[in-house]
C-alpha cells in the first residue's frame, strides 16, 4: 500500500459516505433490537458532515484527520459518534506535522485511537463493541502487506467470534444473555464499513 495523504483520507471519507448510506437501514434494524434503533441514521448523519469537508486545504493528514474529528464531533451526541471523533482525534495528533503516513504505523495509530476510545468511553476488550473490532484490525495491521483487507478480514471475524457471546455494557448489558446470537450494531457497522473501504470498486 501506498503512503496515506490528505488526498488518500478526503477519498476514504467519500467511500465511507457512500457505504453507509447503503446500510443505514439494516444498522438501524440491528441496533432496534438492542438500543434506539438510530446506529445507521446517526452514523450516515455523522460521515456525510465528514465527507462534507473540504480537506484540499490541510496542511498533512493529521490536519485533514482533525478536521474530520471536529465535524463528527459537531454532528452527534450519540457514544458510538464520540468515540469515532475521539479516534480521529487521537490519529490526527499522533500525525500532525507529516507529510505522509506510512502503512507501517496503521497498528500503532490504531492501537492509539482503541486506548483512546476505551479511556473516553469506559469499555474494555471483550465487552462486544466497536472497541474488540478496533483492536483485531490493529493486531491484523502488524506486518500487512495489504492493509485494508487485513482490516476487513478481522472486522469480520471479531464481529463473528463475538456474535455468541453477551453485550456487557451500554445499553445492550441489560438485555444480558438475551444479547447472545445478535451481532452489536457498532461492530457490524465497523465491518460493513471496512469492506466497502477495502473494495476496489
């Protein structure tokens, strides 16, 4: 894989709009089972005020990565939102003052932004949420030739390795055991997201 530019991050903004437009309603399906039913709406909402953003004029990626963390942040209250703000946050400051980012730093940038969002929003590994996903894509990161696949390998086999196991926290938790079998709407999200991304197409 190629260095990651401004240019690579305002592509990827526009690719995650246009795959999550396409999985709003069933997002919003898997979450009414175990919340408001609101993941997709309010993610669609949330990257189409990214993808709005003009990033021709940043300055590196970590400058296009920061504005992309003040418009998630300006377009949702929701947890799930926060958390994705405050992981761009977290890559835009660990790149800030680079030209380019090398594909060998994705693990440790990734790795940054799980810590992160794990401090921010109070959930640990294996809680079956967004965070387990976070952190198969940053240990499949280690060493991939192709980073984007290994990203949505390991989206996808978290979210199936967690499928039959409890929510244990959120709002999920209180549906305890009954949570086993349902996919959580956050991983599910992160694993149609990181597909769609890793397609060519």
């Amino acid at each position: 894989m190629m260095a990651i530019t401004v240019q690579t991050i305002a592509d990827l903004a526009q690719k995650a709009n246009a795959s999550i437009r396409q999985h709003e309603q069933a997002l919003n399906e898997a979450d009414s089972r175990l919340g408001d039913g609101d993941t997709g709406g309010m993610l669609a909402r949330v990257i189409a005020t990214m993808a709005a953003q003009d990033l021709s004029g940043a300055a590196d990626p970590g400058a296009a990565l920061s504005l992309l963390a003040r418009a998630a942040a300006s377009a949702t209250g929701s947890s799930l939102g926060t958390l994705l703000a405050t992981a761009l946050l977290t890559m835009a400051r660990e790149t800030r003052g680079q030209a380019e980012i090398d594909p060998a730093t994705l693990a440790d940038l990734v790795g940054k932004a799980r810590d992160a969002m794990m401090a921010r929003g109070g959930a640990k590994l294996g809680d079956k949420t967004v965070l387990d996903s976070m952190d198969a894509a940053a240990r499949a990161l280690e060493g991939a030739d192709n980073p984007a696949q290994a990203v949505a390998n390991a989206a996808q086999e978290a979210l199936a390795a967690f499928r039959d196991k409890p929510n244990r926290i959120g709002r999920a938790r209180m549906f305890g055991d009954a949570t086993i079998g349902i996919d959580d709407p956050g991983m599910l999200a992160f694993a149609k997201l990181a597909r769609d991304l890793a397609s060519p197409n």
